[in-house]
C-alpha cells in the first residue's frame, strides 16, 4: 500500500510539473486574472445589483468557465501525450498499475486546478476588500449599512470548486481511457459539463410525475449518472451572505462531489486496466 | 524454470476498423529465451515481433497462450520489478534533465531511498551519460536518448533486459556503444532480449536468435548453427604466390577436397567508419 502510494505520488509529481509548464495553463491563468482585475473597471454595468455582486459574479464566472476548460483539456492533454508519445509504454512496463498511473494523473492535474483556484481566488479577495474598504467608507459617510463580503465564504467557496474541478478531471479521465483521441476526449468531455450544469432540469423533471416508464427510467439513469454541477456555484451565499447555507448542506455537496470523484476514477481504472498500449 | 521468458502457443489477435476485422499478429508463437544469453529477435516490420514484447511486458493482452517471465506470470508487477525496457524511439518528458529522469524510474521500479543515488550514478555510468545527466532530456540526440532509455531500464538492476530496436536511428558509433552495454549486461549475468532488423549488429551481440515472419516463428536457434555451414572452410592466407596457390590446390585435390572460391578478406564499413570516427560521441 506504502509503495503504491508511493508511485502515484511520483507520477502525480511529473504531471505536475509537466501540466505547470504548458503555455495553455499560463495563458488561461493570465485570462482569467485580468477578467477579475477587469471586473473593478466594468463594476458600473452592474444593472442594480450591486457592486460586490457584480465584482464576485465575473470574477468567480471566469474562474468557473476557464476552470472548466482547463480540466477538460488539460486532463485530456496529459492523458493522450503519454499515450501517443509512447511514454506510457515505458511507464507501465514498470511495476506500476494502471489504476496507479489513473490516479497519479488525476492527483498531479488537481494540484494544477487547486492552483489555478487558489490564485484566482486570492486576486479575487484582494479585489473584493479594497472595493469593500471603499463602499464601506462611503457608506458610513452617507449612514447606511455597508455590503461585505466574507473571507469564511471564500474559502468555502474555493473548496467547493476544486472539488468541482476533480469531479471534471476524474469524468474527463473516465472518458480518456476508453476513447482513442484527444479532440474526442475534449469534446465529449465537454458535453458532460455541460450536462452537468443542466442536471437540474433533468433533477426537476424526475420529481414531476410521468406515465412513460422509459422516460422516468432516461430520468433516473440521468440523475445518477450525471454529477449536478450547479450546486457547488455556492458564491453569492457563501461569500456575499445572500442566502443562509446551513452546514449540513455543504457537508452534503461535499459528499456528493467525493462520491462522483471516486466512483468516476473507479470507472476510469476498469476502462484502463483493460485498454491495449 | 531455466528460461528468462517462456511463451507457450501465443496467439494475438487485433480488431481493426467499425466491423471489428480480425488481424493476426502472432500466430501460436512458442519460445525459450534462455537465461544469462542475448537473444535476438528478428523479422521484418509487421511480422509480429513488437506485438511479442509487448505482450510479454503486459502492455496488450494476449488472444491465447500463457507467458511466463523468470518463472512468474508476466502480466503480474513481481514479473515487471525484475525487468527492464527500453522501448522503440523512446520518447521522455523534455523538461526534465537524465539524472530526474533516471531517478524519477528507479522510483517507479521500487528501488530503496537509501541505494537510490547510488543506483541511479551506476545506470547513469553504464550508459556513459554521466556527463550530460544534468542537461535537459530536450537536448539529448538520438544517440543520447537511447543510452538514457539504456539507464532507465538497468537502473534497478533487473536480470531481464528487454530492448525494442536499441540502435533504430542511431549512428555506427552509438550502436557500438549500445552493443558494449548488452554485453556488459551479458557479462553480469542479465538476460537480453532485443528485437530488431539490423541483422549485422545482431549477429554480433546476440547469442541466440529467433526469426518471426508474419506472426510465426520461422527459425530458432544459437548464431553460431544457424549462421555455420558445416561443410565449408576459409583460410585466410598471406603472401601467396601463385606457385603456393598451385601447391595448395593440387594438395588438397589430392584429398579430394576442392576450392570453390579465393577472394580478398574485407573489412566491413560499420569496422571502417567505426575505426575513423573513433572517439568520437555524439555527446
């Protein structure tokens, strides 16, 4: 178990290192950087809602959106570049696993991804306090009560989309061991995240009473299958304190993320385990 | 259990194209690659011998046949720690320098922390790439990145060594010194098993050979019988004159043996390019 460990932690250290190094990485970093940075100066289309809102809503949608790029294609990437340059041959004749070499793949583009969040997010909070030290000045000034945002809530919220971010990489490392390119890989990789962002409208309509049993049965396939990634998109809750988000539901998401991650990565290893190199 | 690799009645089948057509690539292949020798195995592109290593490292699954490797089923990792492999064109990730490279694969094949610098200095020295270890993996040459795919493979010391076309690409002077490496792997008791075309270099490194042809195994045997004809001799002979040369002829006739043919002896070119090239590496 030791050695295992072991292994897939060199393996999820190259890929690291490897996915670090892509200019693919660096420029959507940089994008996504300057469209928080940019969302100061674009805070006066903030059509009344606010311009804490308005800063965290483009701030927290690049990091969504480019995040979900990067973990479809990198993840892809990574995955196909030792496939196709052959140096998964010279790994797996190794005493490696596959599922080992799964994993330490998935490991080494989630550190890439926790990265990617964790940058975004600090630029975020650092936008989001200067901006609040100056609303709350004028606030004060003009007597009323002045609109935070919560430092608990942001790191919450970074939680949840890392973990969001893993539940991508493990379906888009599911899809790569069984799909024999990389453009497929993205483009199906994709769609499921697509579908998971709308996994709700299918959730509302399983609930809905239907007298077609292959329509409930599409239904339940569906909400099972289908991780629902609307539900970590927690930020106006947690760190503008919109909504109340009691404990026992992040806990929840949390759970259900997990449960998606391991059960997709278990799918991917049994599709691998069996995949000619 | 005196066999480094045993493949009894290998068949290996591919499914090509949406209506799943079946290619043959090894067809009921059997094999005793002995320990402690340098087998080679020879065909040409297609005829299955690729397939075969791959088959026996674990890599493709086989249609039919059972595979053993130093006794142990090949497809288990027991089997995968006590070999090596070099594959076809190797290819390694750029941005790291041989020496991460080569501990980064001592890693992965179990090697301990405490013999792991040790180790990896060792490989590194086999393949006379000490030097050039702290350069990145992106600057190598050809040459160079066989000897580094050379160290990954031996650094954790396996008695079996499987090499896919070690010298492919590579120039007279680093073939030489791949060759020297095989046998110094030989010397120290490894088995080596490689798979190639150039027939020349294998003849020289290689104890035994094996020659596949679409999927089948067409001869079997040690270099020295396949490649002998028994009932034919050369003498080579300085300063002859043609009186000597009459005296020689008329001797033997009397024997009732005759001479068929008399040329000059040659060297070969591999010999002469080798010989002016000398200390020269593509380092």
């Amino acid at each position: 178990m030791k050695d295992s460990l072991r292994r897939t932690l060199w393996i999820s250290r190259v890929t690291f290192l490897e996915a670090v190094r892509q200019r693919f990485f660096a420029f959507l970093l940089v994008l996504s950087a300057a469209m928080v940075l940019s969302s100061v100066s674009l805070r006066v289309f903030d059509f009344g809602h606010g311009e804490l809102k308005f800063i965290a809503d483009f701030g927290f949608g690049g990091m969504f959106f480019f995040g979900s790029v990067l973990a479809v294609v990198m993840t892809a990437q990574l995955f196909f570049s030792e496939i196709d340059n052959k140096t998964a041959l010279t790994l797996l004749a190794k005493p490696l696993s596959r599922p080992e070499f799964l994993l330490g793949k998935f490991f080494g583009a989630w550190a890439v991804l926790g990265v990617f969040v964790l940058v975004l997010a600090s630029l975020q909070g650092v936008v989001l306090w200067a901006r609040e030290q100056e609303l709350v000045a004028a606030a004060e000034q003009a007597g009323r009560i002045p609109t935070t945002f919560s430092v608990v809530g942001l790191c919450q919220l970074v939680l949840l989309q890392w973990l969001r971010l893993g539940v991508v990489i493990a379906i888009v490392l599911a899809i790569s061991s069984l799909a024999r390119t990389f453009l497929f890989t993205v483009v199906v990789g994709s769609l499921a995240v697509v579908a998971g962002q709308l996994q709700w409208i299918a959730q509302d309509a399983f609930l809905r009473p239907t007298d077609s049993p292959v329509y409930a049965a599409f239904l339940w396939v569906s909400t099972r299958l289908i991780p629902n990634l609307q539900q970590f998109n927690l930020a106006d809750a947690l760190v503008l304190g919109s909504s109340v988000v009691e404990e026992g539901a992040l806990i929840s998401v949390g759970f259900s993320g997990l449960a998606y991650l391991v059960a997709y990565l278990t799918l991917g290893s049994l599709i691998f385990r069996r995949r000619e190199i | 259990m005196n066999s480094a690799i045993s493949v009894r009645h290998l068949t290996k089948d591919f499914r090509i194209g949406i209506r799943g057509l079946k290619l043959r690539a090894v067809d009921d292949l059997s094999l005793e690659i002995p320990r402690g020798q340098v087998y080679g195995l020879l065909g040409p592109n297609g005829c299955g011998k690729s397939t075969t290593l791959k088959v026996v490292l674990g890599l493709v699954s086989a249609t039919a046949g059972e595979i053993s490797i130093l006794g142990e089923p090949s497809a288990t990792s027991a089997a995968r720690r006590r070999t090596g492999f070099l594959p076809e064109a190797p290819y390694f990730h750029k941005f790291l320098t041989g020496r991460e490279l080569v501990r980064y694969c001592a890693q992965l094949s179990g090697v301990a922390a405490s013999e792991l610098d040790a180790a990896v200095e060792d490989a590194l020295g086999l393949a006379a790439m000490n030097e050039a270890a702290g350069r990145p993996i992106g600057t190598y040459s050809k040459g160079m990145l066989q000897r580094i795919g050379f160290a990954q493979a031996v650094v954790h010391d396996p008695e079996l060594i499987i090499l896919d076309e070690p010298t492919a690409g590579v120039d007279p002077v680093g073939s030489a010194s791949i060759g020297r490496m095989i046998h110094a792997m030989r010397d120290k008791g490894k088995t080596v098993v490689l798979c190639s075309h150039l027939l020349g270099q294998v003849e020289q490194v290689c104890d035994r050979v094996a020659i596949m042809d679409r999927g089948k195994l067409v001869l079997e045997g040690a270099v020295e019988d396949v490649l002998s004809r028994r009932d034919r001799h050369v003498m080579t002979i300085e300063s002859m004159t043609p009186a000597a040369r009459a005296a020689a002829e008329a001797a033997l006739e009397a024997h009732g043996a005759k001479i068929t043919s008399i040329t000059h002896p040659r060297r070969s070119l591999e010999d002469l390019f080798r010989e002016l090239v000398t200390g020269s590496r593509d380092a």
